[in-house]
C-alpha cells in the first residue's frame, strides 16, 4: 500500500492520490506518522462493497437453514426489540 502524509495531501491535493493509486488499489494517508485514513478508488470500492453484500446474504441463507431466525408481526418485532434494550415508546435513544 502506498503512504501519502497529510502535508502531502495538503499540498498536491488529488494529484497525490492519483498518483498514488496508479500503482496500487489503495493509499494510506498518515498524520504525525500513524496511519489515519486510507483511500480507494471508485471502482475497487464498489467490489468490497459487493463482497460485504454477498458475505451477508450467505450468511442470512446458512442462518435460516440452521433455523436461526425469527417468525413475528412487525409489532412483534418491535415489542422484542424494545424489550431487548430496555427501550419505551417514545424513547428517542438510539438502539
């Protein structure tokens, strides 16, 4: 993986990435010498994100077929859920 530092980046801006990402699908951006932010290009982007897509519905087909899951209402769904985390109507914590 390549390594651009922030200075770098503040300077060249974009240009510094694209260059970067000419000799490989990713770019680490470091700050005072730590590895902060890493970028990726578009494209790459959207098959890790396909790869997350279809990790998740192997997973829900292996749970369902391992019985892992539940049959409810909506209502149902809402009343365990709330239960689950203490929550009551009207409460605006986030779950």
């Amino acid at each position: 993986m390549n390594t651009i530092n922030a200075n770098e980046l503040k300077t060249r801006g974009g240009t510094a990435i694209e260059s970067a990402l000419q000799y490989d699908s990713d770019v680490a951006i470091t700050v005072r010498g730590k590895t902060r932010f890493v970028v990726v290009d578009v494209d790459y982007f959207q098959q890790l994100r396909e790869c997350e897509l279809e990790k998740a519905a192997r997973e829900a087909r292996e749970d369902i077929a391992a019985g892992r899951f539940v049959v409810e209402t909506a209502a149902q769904h809402k009343e365990r859920i709330m239960a689950k985390y203490g929550l009551q109507l009207g409460d605006n914590r986030a779950v």
